[in-house]
C-alpha cells in the first residue's frame, strides 16, 4: 500500500509564505509525474503544479511566478513553494503522484489526504 503524507498548511496572511510537503510511504518502482491540487469550498479540484521525472514544471496561470514545485534527490518526496499567498489561494492541497509498483505493474494514481492553506486579508 503506498501512502501519501501532506503538511506544511497553515493560516497566514495575505503576501505571506507557507511550503508543502509530501512524502511517500510504501512500494515504489517508478513515478512519471507528481502533482499539486487544489480544491476550494464549493469549487472543483484544480491542477496547480506539475513535475516529471525529467524535472519539467508546469503550472496553472493563477500561480505562475508565485509557487514552485521541486522533488529534490529523495525520491518521492514532493515539495510546493508558495510565495505571495492571496486570500484565492485558500483551498485544501492534494498531492498526487503517477506510480507504478513493479517493472509489468501499469501506472496508478495515489492521492494523499490533504492539507487546508487559509489565506487572510
């Protein structure tokens, strides 16, 4: 079972600066692609930020410039730097991370639990 671990979320004020953290537990042979979303009261879950194995980021334009997302040398471990916070950004953050558990395995994907960032005015 592979188990993914957010935190880092908070309450800070508006230009304010939080950074998340995901760690993963458990079996895995590989990951193509890790991912940060979000989701807002009463509003769908969004795409926030997106690393390959290859370190290629990509972002949704609300963020751009503001967040950045790294997976350092430890593996499957997923960061989210987010600077200049705004009360939009207030959501709850979802790590999610492509696997695959074994070489013949398919990929799948894993969702952490979540961590709430509440921006203020």
């Amino acid at each position: 079972q592979v188990r993914l671990v957010e935190s880092g979320g908070g309450l800070v004020q508006a230009g304010g600066s939080l950074r998340l953290s995901c760690v993963a537990s458990g079996i895995i042979f590989s990951t193509d692609v890790m991912r940060w979303y979000r989701q807002a009261p009463g509003s769908q879950r969004e795409l926030v930020a997106s690393i390959t194995s290859g370190g290629s980021t990509d972002y949704t334009d609300s963020v751009k410039g503001r967040f950045t997302i790294s997976s350092p040398d430890a593996k499957y471990t997923l960061y989210l730097q987010m600077n200049s916070l705004k009360p939009e950004d207030t959501a709850v953050y979802y790590c999610n991370l492509r696997i695959r558990r074994s070489f013949a395995a398919g990929y799948a994907e894993v969702w952490g639990q979540g961590t709430l960032v509440t921006v203020s005015s």
